[in-house]
C-alpha cells in the first residue's frame, strides 16, 4: 500500500500555502484548473525530458567530466523534478478542493 509520507504532505501544503497573491483566486471552472493542471504538468515533463541536459550544458559539462560534477547535476535535476512534481500535485489538491 502507498502512503503519503508526512514529509510529502507537508511540502504539497506550503506550496498551497505560498502561491503568490495574483494566482490565489479560486478556479473559475473545470477547465481553468485543468488548463493550470496542465501547465504545471507540461513544465515537469520539461523538466524530467530535458532538464538534466539542459543543466550539463548551464554547467559547462563534458564528455569526460567529474563524477563530483556529474553528481551535483544529478542532484540539482533530482530537486528540480521534485519541486515541479509539488506544484502538479498542489495544483490537483486545489481542483479537489475548490471545484469538487
């Protein structure tokens, strides 16, 4: 069985809790949320697609670079995507809550 870790909760909860001002209006509809649902989604797939490369690149890395290097990348990708997977999932609990 999958659970939601309280850590997981609680990182979902301050992204609610901290859009900023000019986006906290309720959903007008369904398919508002879902359009903001979907822009949300678009930038994670961005991100797991195309974020690592694009972050070798920003650091200057090369074929034959430092496995330090090559971590940290891994690292900063692996935030990324967690935080773009925050906002999908916010996004989601906002279509629950308010239009459901």
């Amino acid at each position: 069985m999958i659970t939601l870790e309280p850590k997981t909760i609680d990182l979902i909860k301050f992204e609610l809790e901290n859009i900023p001002l000019k986006y906290q209006q309720p959903f007008n509809s369904f398919h508002e949320g879902l359009a903001i649902l979907r822009e949300e989604y678009i930038e994670l797939e961005s991100e797991i697609f195309f974020g690592e490369k694009k972050l070798e690149s920003n650091h200057l890395v090369v074929a034959n670079r430092s496995h330090t290097t090559a971590s940290l990348v891994r690292l900063e990708h692996k935030a990324n995507v967690r935080d773009e997977a925050i906002q999908v999932a916010a996004m989601a609990c906002r279509i629950i809550q308010e239009l459901t």
